[in-house]
C-alpha cells in the first residue's frame, strides 16, 4: 500500500499529535481549587464519556481524517497508454476567385466555416493549415491546439498573397516538405477548382510521396461573377469574369485515393469528409507511455473518522455507546475482510504470478473475484488459467470480465479470442478478434486475427481431401461395377443371339435333309402346305400383336428388370431361349419375368 500524498502526513500528523497530546495531559481547571475527593462529591454522576475520552475520540477522528487525505491506493498493474491521431493538413484556396458569390456569403468565408467545423469534429486529431494561390504557405503545422489553429485560419483572405492565380503543384509540395518523415499524408483541399483541366502532374506527383487528397467542392456549376473587397466585379479586358465550379479536380480526389464531395447548405458534408478521412487513415502512434494502476482505500480511513466523531458529540451512555461500538465492529469486520484487507490477498497473488506460481495466483484472483465481482480481478484469473494452459476455463472467466472502459474491453476480447485460438476453436476466435477491432484497432490482434483466418482455411481443406477421395472411390467403384454388369449383360445377350441363330439354323437343317419325294409332291399338297403356312403367319402376327399390347400394358417393374438382366447375365434358360423350342408351348397370357 502507497499514498499518493504522502505529504499530509508528514506535515500535518506531527503537529496533530503534539496537540493532542497536550490536551490530554493538561488538568482540568476545576482540578487546581479542588481536591479529587471534594470533585467526586460535586460532580453529579452521569453515565457519560470524560473530557479525556473525548480528546482521544477527537484525536482518532483527526488521524483518520489526514490517512484519507493522503489517499491510500493499492498498485493493480501497469497500463499502456497510447497517444493516436490522424494528421489532416487543410489547404485553403485564397485566389480572387474564391470571391464569387454562389455560396454564401462567398466562396471563402463558406469554405472557413466548413474547416472551423472541421476542426470541433477533430478535437482528438492534429491539424494544420496551408494557404495557396499562385503561391503556397504554411500556416500552422500539425498541432492539438485548434484553438490556435481556429484563430489563424479567421484571418485568412484574398490579401494575404498578392500574386493571382491557382497552383496545386505548388501547394503539394508544401505539404510534402513540411511532412517529411510521414509515409502517407491526408490533405482536405477547399477550392473551386481554378482553370486548369489537366491534373495528371499533380496526380503523378501526389503518388509519388503518398499524398491522399481529399477535396471539398466550392461553388456551383452555375457560376457566379467576382465579387472584389471594394464592391467592383472582377474584369479581364474590360469584361467581367464569371467562375464556375471546375469539376476536373474530381480526377485529382479519386486517382490519389481520396473522396470528392461538392459542398452543400449544411455542414454534413464536410462531417462525412472527416469520417472518412478517419476511416482510410491508419492512425499514427505519437507517443506511449506506462502509468500505474492504483485502487484507492481513502474511504475506509474517512468511514472510520466519521464514526468516531459521532461517538465524540453524541450524548449516548456508556453502555449504550459500547453496545453500538461491538455492532459497528462487527458490521465492519465482514466487510474489511472483502475489502479493507483485500489489498493484501491481491498483493500476494501479483508476487505469485510474477514468480510463476499461475496455480496459486488463478485460486487467489478467483477468490477475489468471486466476493467482489471484480472485472479486473476476473481478467487477472482468466490469464493465470491462460498461462497454465487451460484455455477452456481461460475462455470461460474472459467472458465474466466486464468492463466499461473500451481499452480494456478490447485488450478482454483480444486476449479471449487467443484462448479460443489455442482451444482450437477458430470459429469463436475469429469472432472475439473482430470485435476487438471493432472496438479498437491493435496491430497485434490484427496479426492474431490474419493468421487464425490463414489456420481455419487450411483446415477446412484438409477436411474436404479425405470426403473428395472417397466420393473419387465410390466413383471408381460404381464405374467399376456397371462395366462388369454391362460386358455381362452383353454377354448373356450374345449368347442368347447365338443360340436363337442355331435353334433356326437346326430347322433349316431338318428342311434340307428331307427326301426328295417330298419336294416333287403335288401341286395341290403344296397349295396345301403354303396356305397352312398363311394360316400360321396369320396366327403369328396375331400372337405378335397380342404380345406387343401386353407388353404396352403390363411393362417391368426395376426389381423385375434387374432380375431378369442378372438371369441374362448368368446364362440360365428363360423364356427368350425357348423361342427355338418348337415342341414348348407357352400361353400369351405367361409373362416372361
């Protein structure tokens, strides 16, 4: 334990005990007329405190009262601060045409309301100014200070260079020469445009040294005459100049990376051209620096002076008042322990972690943390879990840590994505890291992000190998298997073929080996013959007609099919074998399956 103060102790208890001490040890007045004995015989009883314990609640109450001053703290670690900022140079078109009265109640003075706009919305970033016409100068370089910033840039006009013109190359290389030691540079141009349609030098050149322009539009398409201080218009060989808004100067906005807005009524636009200039802008680190984290205890010193100064003025007896002291003692002792005396139990869990004892700190923070409902002591725990690796109990405390703050929110949601990402869940991981950035950028947990992404997408692919190989196989084997059933069908078909082929071959056979008293018959037993033949064509057709319709309404169900084609396959007599088989007669209404 420390004081943050430390000085009121050493000027303002010395004197306190000093004069106290005289108070006590001083007699009472009545005590020099009177003896001890004639006092106690005056004195009416009462049962009340003596001046002395009087003195003495008195003394404690000041004590106390100069502990709290001094402000007790407990130390809770270091923190990292910090200090950010988006460097943004204004560069302020001051050329005679800025005069023109087609924004109110000029081009300038509109364009310097919309920089002092700027300038409230960037309280936390630095800014400086540049002002151009022909010629260029810097006005203020980068600074927090916008107040000075806010006063110079009032006193810009057209006066302030007198050679006339616009030059944007000029103004470019002010802005490269005043921030040298930047790789990348954000300039917000407030002009009109001037003349010039060409700006491929300017594009090139702002490339070249990393220079981001963004440009804020002024005036219109309409145009407007030149209105000088004098009240006269502007005049070129005796005829008057009327300006218009160049939008050629869009191509020098968007080909070096930044936003071209023409300028509006409201101050919305120039709102929406610092947000984004904040948004493509990596904010640059200006300084750091470690500060100590404290709690402070300064209450329990000032709760104690005040009960005691209520024991010094009250008119409570004795007995009353010894009651009161044993309940607010009691009272105070449950909360002392999960507080007053917590520094201790903290202080022995630090010098445990520090030392390499996880186990012990992670039982000691988690203790706290159970009776305080502490979000610090909650991180603390999460992280002495971390570094024992259990990352699964680390994940689970990361989440009971609550805070407000958003660097601590952040540095939470970062370190609880690294215990997901060891847990092997890069899912979650992911998740956590996202919202830590969204709270706060860090180059670290970007890092830690990039890499979780890169570990996710590898496995995901070997995930997806084996199921590619084994639809490959089953592939492979289906292929396999409907080539050996289609050779086997084709097979059973061939021989099928070569069977009916033989069966018909045979009755050609027979025909031929007849005697040859046969063929030299009579004519009327051939008539015979060839018209039994007819006949039996006739019957044929018939039967080939009734098996063609039945075959149209009683067709092969797949299980019937299948089993037929395997009955093909393994070359067992069927129906179709039987067809060269003149003494097997089958009836139509017999399906062959």
């Amino acid at each position: 334990m420390t004081f943050l103060h430390p000085e009121f102790l050493y000027y303002m208890l010395p004197p306190l005990f000093l004069l106290f001490g005289l108070l006590l040890t001083q007699k009472e007045q009545q005590a020099e007329f009177f003896s001890k004995e004639v006092m106690e015989k005056l004195r009416v009883s009462a049962n009340t405190l003596t001046l002395k314990a009087r003195n003495a609640l008195f003394l404690l109450v000041g004590f106390f009262t100069v502990i709290a001053l001094a402000q007790p703290v407990i130390k809770d670690g270091k923190v990292e601060v910090k200090a950010k900022s988006t460097d943004i140079t204004i560069a302020l078109d001051i050329s005679d045409s800025m005069l023109a009265q087609d924004a109110y109640p000029n081009r300038l003075e509109a364009a310097k309301q919309k920089a002092l706009t700027l300038l409230e919305e960037a309280k936390s970033e630095r800014i400086g100014v540049v002002a151009f016409a022909k010629e260029s100068y810097l006005v203020s370089p980068l600074s927090f200070d916008t107040a000075a910033v806010a006063f110079l840039l009032r006193q810009l006009d057209t006066s302030s260079i007198t050679e006339k013109g616009t030059d944007f190359l000029a103004l470019l290389d002010v802005v490269q020469k005043s921030q040298k030691e930047h790789e990348r540079k954000i300039v917000l141009l407030l002009s009109d445009g001037g003349d010039k349609d060409d700006f491929s030098q300017e594009i090139a050149f702002a490339k070249k040294h990393g220079i981001r322009v963004f440009v804020l539009g002024m005036g219109t398409k309409k145009g407007a005459p030149v209105r000088l201080h004098d009240g006269t218009f502007l005049q070129h060989n005796g005829e008057m100049i009327f300006t218009k808004l160049n939008e050629h100067i869009a191509t020098l906005a968007t080909k070096t990376g930044g936003v071209y807005i023409e300028q509006t009524t409201s101050f919305e636009d120039i709102k929406t051209m610092f947000l984004e200039m904040v948004r493509q802008d990596e904010k640059k680190e200006l300084k750091s620096q470690e500060i100590e984290r404290t709690k402070p205890l300064f209450y329990y010193p000032l709760a104690m002076a005040m009960l005691f100064l209520l024991f010094a003025t009250s008119s409570f007896g004795r007995g009353a008042k010894s009651l009161f002291v044993a309940l607010a003692l009691l009272s105070f002792h449950q909360d002392a322990d999960a507080g007053m005396f917590d520094f201790m139990k903290l202080q022995e869990a630090k010098k445990a972690y520090e030392n390499g004892e996880f186990d012990k700190a992670a039982q000691l923070y988690e203790a706290h943390a159970t009776k305080s409902q502490n979000s610090q002591s909650y991180y603390n725990t999460a992280n002495a879990y971390y570094k024992q690796g259990k990352y699964k109990e680390a994940a689970e405390t990361y989440k009971k840590a609550a805070f407000e703050d958003d660097d601590s929110r952040a540095k939470n949601l970062s370190n609880l994505g690294n215990a997901y990402a060891k847990g092997g869940d890069l899912q979650k991981a992911i998740t956590s890291y996202e919202e830590s950035l969204k709270i706060k950028e860090e180059k670290e947990t970007k890092e830690n992000l990039e890499s979780v992404k890169k570990a996710l997408q590898k496995q995901q692919q070997k995930e997806e190998q084996p199921q590619e190989e084994n639809l490959k196989e089953d592939k492979d084997g289906d292929k396999e298997g409907a080539k050996e059933g289609k050779n086997g069908d084709k097979k059973g078909l061939k021989e099928e073929k070569n069977g009916d082929k033989k069966g018909l071959k045979d009755k050609e056979s027979n025909q031929e080996n007849k005697p040859q008293d046969a063929k030299d018959a009579t004519k009327p037993q051939q008539n015979q013959s060839q018209e039994a033949q007819k006949g039996d064509t006739k019957e044929d057709k018939g039967s080939d007609a009734a098996a063609i319709k039945m075959d149209d309404t009683q067709k092969m169900s797949d299980d019937e099919e299948r089993k037929w084609i395997e009955m093909l396959g393994k070359n067992v007599s069927s129906y179709m074998y039987k067809l060269s088989d003149e003494k097997t007669q089958k009836s139509m209404d017999e399906k062959p399956w």
